[in-house]
C-alpha cells in the first residue's frame, strides 16, 4: 500500500487536535453548563489548538497576550452572558500547553536529563498523588488544584523547546513589555476616572470590592486581579532595566519610572519593594567581578531606598493625593504599621503546618477556592512554597525549595557565563517573582514564569555546550596535557 509521505504526522496531529478539543469542551461545558460560553470558550480553544499545530512559537505569543487580557475578556463575557460557577475562558492557555507538550512526548524532544527537570518529574507525581488525597474534601477539589498548580507548570517543559534565545528575547521586549504599558496606561484611567460599569460588577461579585482603600478601589488594567497586574508590570520594568545595565536596548529606559508608578497604583507595597530591590541587585551584578558585588549593592539599596523614602515622604506631605498612594507612604514610612510581619508570620506557619502538623500534606486543591466552596479549605498562606508545604507535605515542600534554589542558581551562573541582555533579564524575573512562581490564580504569571524557566534551562544548557567545546579550548586544554596523557588520548 502506498501511503502519503506526512501520514504518520498528519494522524498523530488529527488525533490529538480531536482529542484535545472533545476534552476542552467536555470540560468547558463541565464548567460553565451554559451554551453559550461554551461556544466561545470551544471556538478560542480550537482556533489555538490548531495555530499550535501550524505555528508553535506563533500559538505560543498568542496565548501570553491572550492570558494579558483574559481577565478584562472574562468580566466582558459575564456580562454579556451572565456569571457561571466557573470560567471556561481559563481553559484555553492550558489546552495550548497541553498541545505542545503532547507532541514533544510523542515526538520523544523532552529534556529531563537535567537536575531541574528531574526535580519537576517528581513534584509532578506527588501534585498527581496529591489528588486523591480525602482531607482536602474530594476528587473534583483535588482536579482543581492540579490544573491550578500543574497546567503552569508544564510551561516549563515548553519553554525548554522552543524558548531559544532569540524568541525569548523577542518575547519579553516584544509583547511582554507592550502589553505591560498598555496595562499601566488603563490602570491610569481607572485611577483617574473609575472603573467601567461592568469591571465593577466583576470586583462585587469576586469580592475583590473589599480590598477597596477609602473610596477609591485598586486598578487592575485588565487584569484579574491588581497584584497580578503590580507583578506583571513589574516584570517588565526589570526587562527593560536589564536592557539599560548592559546596553543593548535602552531606547524605552524612559518608560521604567511609568511602570513603577503603575505598581505603586496597584495598592501592595511589598510588590514596589521587591522590584527596588531587584534593580538594586541586578546593577550590582553589573559589576566586572563577583567582589565588587557587595559593596555596589550597599550603594544601590542605600540610593534606591533613599529615593523611595524621600519620595514617599513628599507623598505623605500632600494631602490631595488618593488613598492608594497614601496607603503605600504609610506603609514604607512606618513599617511598624505595616503588614510585613502577618504576611511573614503566615508563610512561616504555612512550611510548620506541613512540616509538623500534617507531613503528608491536605492535598493539592486544599489551599484553592475549590476547598473554599468545600468547606475545606486550610487557608492561603500569600506564597507558593508555603501552600505547596502544606497541600504536598514535607517532601513537596522539600522538592518544591530544591527547585527554586535551582532555578535561581542557574540563573545567576547564566549571567556570570553570559552577560548578556537576556541573562540578566532572566535573573530579575527568576528573582523577583519568588513565592510567585506558583501561586494558584495569577493565571498570566505563572505561565510566563514557567515558560521563561524552561528558556532558561535550554539557553543556558546551550551556552555551556558552547563553552564545554570551544575548539579554541579545547586546544589549549590540550597543550597544557602532558604528553603521555595526549598519547593515550590518540
């Protein structure tokens, strides 16, 4: 029999494009029992379905813009249509995802060699195990926590593919900063002038009403939430600063102040602190050697902090400035007033309670709002490896550390090999965003966290490889050799 010279490829793409869609809407209907959003929810998962299987680094952008703007998309959509239990939108990354991963596992193009990726195989099993854990109140808890926690996650093993170093590049400067300004320059408006009509609905109806300060309620651009929108812009102002400290993209430098503003707007003074702080480490890594590391960022904390104090005291002066601006002042002024020590005293509580109380963990949807409608909920302890410690026990709470410490590891020995734009752009991420890497609703985030891992992982890998076999090296490695070794080399 004579067959076609693509039939192999064209049934493996058929049948996964077949299955992926049956189960996206089976579960978009699943979620929303309404026709309508089921309609729209099944027609954006097989238009990206089918642009991953023509177009994988195309489906790829499409997906981080669409994820920008999913939550204006979805309180647009419950407006229209009305609110459903759950939000069939939130399935469209996770099917892309689950595309892509599917045929690098057919195709056998899955690194798992490194010590990271091991490390994710086994967090992987223990989300999976997790389950059918019955403390955290039954089986369709436990499902949604693992799409929370492990659909970002798998990002990872995406970005190890097709995160090259040029469309990681193009990534971050091209949509990632964009979609940042154009975030800060909504959340502008809705400082100014209030939110529309129907983001008001959404921030009654999601509760987010309550994080209200005075009158005035935080802006979230487009967004879900205003954290996710202070860390997303965040990101991007470490991008471009990363460009400015190695003078390869400086020509949007000017736009760092703007994103910075548009983070203090969002309300969390912890999110406008960390992101000094990161730009105060990245300058000092700028540095030509590790000793003078230390004493620049000494300088920088005490020139960057020094300019926020001083800013946030004329900011404290005035008095017709908004609440949310005050609010900052008041909490960088007088951190006694603050609630840095709650939020500590809550992440360290978290690793006791799975360390000690329940080593085996609650399960891995027990800190998600599903356990919150279940009645079973453990609570939210504000960052990822406090809740993992507590869903996954003492040896997910061991692995998930392991993990970041690895991750950033290799982020900083990247910068030293590198010492390009996009290694230290790679750091500020990588840095800035822990106890964020895995939090179960910044839904945008954690895709571009995971994705920008997994980059991290190929590109450094690569440059190694580079390094390892230089033929210049190789040759003065080989002339240093003493001769009976060269001999029995030959």
């Amino acid at each position: 029999m004579i067959r076609a010279p693509h039939d192999d490829k064209f049934l493996g793409g058929t049948v996964i494009v077949i299955s992926a869609i049956a189960g996206c809407m089976f579960l978009t209907w699943r979620m929303s029992t309404r026709f309508d959003q089921t309609v729209v929810a099944g027609l954006l998962i097989f238009v990206m379905i089918e642009l991953a299987l023509v177009s994988p680094k195309a489906a790829i952008v499409a997906t981080m813009i669409y994820q920008t703007i999913n939550g204006d998309l979805r309180r647009i959509l419950m407006a229209i249509a009305g609110r459903a239990g759950n939000d069939p939108l939130l399935l469209v990354a996770p099917a892309v995802m689950a595309t892509l991963f599917l045929v690098l596992l057919i195709k056998g193009e899955l690194h798992t060699r490194s010590r990271l990726s091991r490390m994710i195989i086994w967090l992987t099993i223990l989300m999976i195990l997790q389950t059918f854990n019955p403390l955290q109140g039954g089986p369709a808890v436990g499902v949604f926590g693992l799409f929370l926690f492990l659909c970002p996650l798998s990002w990872y093993w995406v970005g190890q593919h097709y995160g090259t170093r040029e469309f990681i590049e193009k990534l971050l400067v091209q949509v990632i900063v964009p979609m940042a300004i154009l975030a800060s320059v909504f959340s502008f408006y809705q400082a100014a002038f209030g939110v529309f009509d129907y983001q008001y609905d959404w921030y009654v109806q999601s509760g987010m009403i309550a994080q209200a300060l005075g009158n005035m309620l935080r802006p979230s651009g487009f967004f879900p939430s205003p954290t996710e929108m202070g860390l997303f812009v965040s990101i991007a102002a470490l991008i471009l600063w990363a460009g400015f400290l190695t003078k390869t993209r400086m020509v949007l430098t000017w736009l760092i102040p703007v994103l910075i503003w548009a983070a203090l707007l969002q309300g969390s003074r912890g999110i406008v602190v960390t992101t000094i702080f990161v730009g105060c480490l990245m300058w000092a890594m700028s540095g030509k050697t590790q000793r003078s590391w230390l004493p620049r960022m000494v300088l920088a904390v005490v020139v960057g902090f020094g300019g926020l104090i001083y800013t946030m005291t004329q900011v404290g002066e005035s008095a017709d400035l908004n609440p949310i601006l005050k609010h900052q002042a008041k909490g960088v002024l007088n951190p006694e007033e603050s609630t840095a020590q709650a939020h500590g005293l809550m992440m360290l509580s978290g690793v006791l309670i799975g360390t000690f109380q329940n080593p085996v963990g609650y399960g891995i949807g027990s800190t998600t709002i599903a356990a919150d409608r279940a009645n079973t909920a453990i609570g939210d302890m504000e960052v990822d490896f406090s809740n993992l410690f507590m869903s996954l026990g003492v040896v997910g709470g061991v692995i998930y550390l392991i993990i970041i410490g690895l991750v950033v590891v290799r982020a900083i020995q990247f910068w030293n090999r590198d010492r390009s734009f996009i290694s230290l752009a790679l750091v500020g991420i990588c840095v800035s965003q822990l106890g964020h890497y895995l939090t179960g609703m910044h839904f945008t985030l954690t895709v571009i966290i995971w994705f920008s891992i997994g980059s991290l992982e190929r590109i450094s890998r690569e440059s190694m490889s580079e390094t390892t076999y230089d033929p210049a090296m190789v040759l003065v490695r080989e002339q240093k050799m003493p001769k009976l070794l060269r001999m029995t080399q030959t």
